[in-house]
C-alpha cells in the first residue's frame, strides 16, 4: 500500500512556543530516528475532560520520567531508564532536544489497529493494554511526527506552572528552532511514515 504524499520538508521549521510532554525514553528513541510515531489520549489536565487534541502542528519535545514504566517499555530500550536525570523542578532547568512537527494525526478506535503499531515503537504490549482500558469511551491518536534534533538542545529555566500531568506545556521563555535539522532524511521519513499509516490502515 501507498501512503499518501509526504508533505513538503519546511526549509526552516516554524517557530513555536509550546512543548509536548513525553517520556524521556520515547524522546531518546525519537531523537534516534527509531520511532516516528506518538499514541496520546490526553493527560489530567487537559481541556475537554480529559480528552487529547492536537492543538498544535509545531512543538518541542519535553522529555519526562514521570509515569515511565519498564513494563510498559520493551527490554532493549530498559537501560535508558537508569541514565541519570535530575527532574527539571530539581535542576532548575528543562533541556528540550528536538522540535517536531505533526504530520499525521489518526483516530483509533479499534484496538487491533492500535496494537498493530507496537513493532513500530519502543512500546510493550502492555502500553497498548493501558491505552485501551483508560477512558475506553475515548479513542486514541496516532501521531506522525517529522522531529529536527536541536544542536545544542535549548535550556530554558523551569517554571511551576510546568508541572502535572499535561500534555502541552506553554513555554514561559521563546526558544528558536531555526538551526534544528531532521533527524531522518526526507526518504527514509517517507519510509517510516508509510509503515505507520499501513499499521494503521488509513493508506
């Protein structure tokens, strides 16, 4: 099956001042051009009870322990969860590596096409098994994400209002994304989005 046509690559990424939270793990497998490829159903704090929406196409990514579970997690990415990394409410800092755009955004209803993603991921089965019992009424989403690797990462300093259980976090201070470059070429993007949107059968 063909995926449809990948959107054109930006020359300079659009500039963004918001950040998504995801595990630390996902964004080192991200950054490592192993997945494309995020399952969100929203976080406590999000709007409309609970329920994710892709409110935004350009962010940066947010890399957080909080909730990481090594069950969750298959075993060959386990030792990434002993690197050392000081909170962000700790070090007084958050360290965002890379910027990301939203290519695809899909709806999930059905759990064997949501399960059908996990090769494609760092994700057990049993992440699958989580998504799919909370908030059943709810479906999941399956995000397509073009990531660029900021070189250095930004640093801003951390504020209070960044913590909890949220998916997006408004950024108090402005961080510039023009000097980020892609993690994956245009083909091999092209590549892993059409795996993805075969597992997903919307293509």
């Amino acid at each position: 099956m063909i995926a449809p046509a990948l959107p054109a690559a930006p020359t300079d990424p659009l500039p963004s001042s918001v950040a998504l939270k995801e595990w630390a793990v996902v964004c080192h497998e991200l950054l490592a051009g192993r997945q494309i490829v995020l399952v969100r159903k929203g976080g406590l704090h999000e709007p409309h009870r609970g329920a994710f929406t892709a409110a935004h196409d350009a962010f940066f990514l947010y890399p957080n322990a909080e909730h990481q579970s090594a069950e969750q997690l298959k075993p060959q990415v386990h030792p990434l969860l002993s690197l050392p990394d000081p909170p962000a409410a700790e070090r007084g800092a958050v360290v965002l590596p890379a910027y990301c755009r939203v290519v695809d955004v899909v709806e999930v209803r059905d759990a064997a096409r949501l399960r059908a993603l996990e090769p494609l991921t760092c994700w057990s089965q049993a992440l699958f098994d989580m998504r799919l019992r909370y908030k059943p009424e709810c479906p999941n989403y399956a995000l397509t994400l073009r990531c660029f690797r900021l070189t250095p990462p930004a640093t801003v300093p951390y504020d209070k209002t960044y913590a909890g259980c949220r998916s997006w976090v408004p950024l108090r201070q402005p961080v510039d994304p023009a000097a980020a470059a892609p993690v994956l070429s245009d083909a091999a993007f092209a590549a892993a989005r059409a795996s993805v949107l075969e597992a997903l059968r919307v293509c």
